[in-house]
C-alpha cells in the first residue's frame, strides 16, 4: 500500500497509464503505414518482383498487435498501482478508469485494424 496520502500519485499512475495509450497509437499508426506502403510498392513495381511485400505487411501486423497488447498491458499496469492506494488518495468522484476505458478502446480498434489488414472486408 501506499504510504503518501497524496492524490498526485494516482495522477502520476494515469499519467503513465495515458503514455502507454500514445505509444499504443504511435505503434498502431506505424504498422499502418508499414502495411500501406507495402502495397503502395507493390502496385508501383512489377507484381513479378514484388521485393518482399508480404513480408512487409506481416512486419507492419505485428506492429498493429504490438500496439493493442501494450495497450492491455498499460491497464494491467495501472490497475495494478490503483490498488495499492488508500482512499484519502483518490479524490472524492474522480473517474479513475476514464483513462481504462480509453486504452481498451484502442486496443479493440488495434486488434480490429490487424483483422482487418490480415483478412479484409468480406464481400470486397
């Protein structure tokens, strides 16, 4: 537990919780880009010598998961350090899992963007 009586240590907990969100995003957008631009090159070049492209796309997938997963794991973080604080150190009706509830946003939309990018849209 504990030991501060101090508000700003949950501050702090969402604070870091709110940069992995970021990195999450910033990771997320990346593997986009990586899988874009993979398919940008492709249909420049001659399908013939496609120099690695669906490696490219598996690279940029796997930042996409990359992304979501610490997204998850940023909640766990949090959730973690939120437990070990007192009462007198959460101000009365703040929303502690706002910040929660951004992150699993992002992760589903990660998870969802890699399903997308490894399957497409069916009926396309």
């Amino acid at each position: 537990m504990s030991e501060l009586n101090d508000p700003r240590v949950l501050f702090a907990a969402e604070r870091t919780l709110l940069a992995w969100n970021r990195t999450s995003i910033a990771l997320i957008a990346f593997g986009y880009v990586i899988e874009r631009s993979a398919l940008f090159a492709e249909v420049l070049l001659d399908k013939s010598q496609h120099f690695g492209t669906k490696a490219a796309v598996w690279i940029g997938v796997a930042f996409v998961l990359l992304g979501a997963t610490l997204a998850v794991l940023g909640i766990v973080q949090y959730r973690k350090s939120v437990r070990t604080l007192k009462p007198v150190e959460i101000p009365e009706g703040y929303l502690i899992n706002l910040a929660v509830w951004a992150n699993i946003i992002v992760a589903l939309l990660g998870f969802l963007m890699a399903l997308y990018i490894v399957f497409g849209v069916p009926g396309t």
